[in-house]
C-alpha cells in the first residue's frame, strides 16, 4: 500500500541525487512529497513555482523533480497527490514536463492531460546556464486545473 508523507525539500534533493536518471537536485520548492511503500521511501515530488515565467501567475505550481525507484504506481500516485495539495492550498493549475521520449502513462493514469509540445530543446539568451541542466530534447507539458467549480460539483459549497 502507498501512502503520502511530508517531505524536506533536502531530503527529496537526495533521493533525487541518487535515483534520477537526468536531473539534478532542484534549489527552492513550495512544498514537496514523499511516496512510502511498506516503510520505504520508494519515491518524491519537489512542487514549485513554474520555470516558465509565462506560467508564474501564482495560481500555477509545476511538478519540478518527480523521481522514484520503481515501485509500481509511485509516479502516477505522486502525481494525483501533488495536484490534490496544489488545489487544496488554492492553486488553480499545476503543470509538469516529460521528455517526448516519455510515454505519460502516470500522468494520464492519474487525470492529466497533455497540452502539446512545449519549450526548445535547450536553454538560450542570457539566461543560459554555464552547462545543460537537462537532455537536448523536446518536451510535453502536462496540466491538471483545480478549478473551485471542481470542489463544488461534490455539493460540498
């Protein structure tokens, strides 16, 4: 059985560190998720503001970092998590990023939905970081909305 827990952004820097495939560590978060299986951690969530400063309204949150070790559902388990906080703490959107060589499974298996390719395949101007944070490659976005009219469709309000 999965289950969330709370998470220091140092904590899930490490478990980034040491199980991610292509990123590194992230430096802020708003908030981030831990996904305990069986008392271990079997995988994170580092929740922040958008990269994309198009995006930073602050109503959007963007899933920075999701990692894990494999276990079984982790991913699409941290996703619906990360989005269930976000619209709990009043966010409108979240969004995240997969490489097109990605399948989005979890994504979708837990109620995202893809808005298209996304951003260049590297970082350019000024703002260009001295080496590549990440693959040259393109990539998805991923949104889910957290609209009130959600919360209200339970006829809770």
């Amino acid at each position: 059985m999965l289950t969330v827990k709370p998470m220091s952004l140092a904590d899930a820097n490490r478990f980034v560190a040491e199980h991610h495939r292509h990123h590194k560590p992230v430096r802020g978060h708003k908030f981030s998720l831990g996904c305990m299986a069986n008392s271990h951690l079997a995988g994170v969530a580092i929740v922040g503001r958008p990269v994309s400063r198009y995006l930073d309204d602050g109503l959007t949150l963007e899933v920075n970092r999701l990692c894990t070790d494999g276990t079984k559902n982790a991913c699409s388990f941290l996703y619906g998590a990360a989005a269930r906080a976000a619209k709990v703490l009043g966010y409108h959107r979240i969004v995240t990023y997969i490489l097109d060589t990605e399948s989005g499974v979890s994504l979708r298996a837990s109620g995202w939905r893809c808005a298209g390719l996304a951003g260049g395949r590297e970082w350019t101007g000024k703002r260009r970081p001295p080496e590549p944070l990440y693959p040259a490659q393109m990539k998805y976005r991923y949104e889910k909305t957290c609209h009130r009219k959600e919360i209200c469709k339970h006829g809770n309000d």
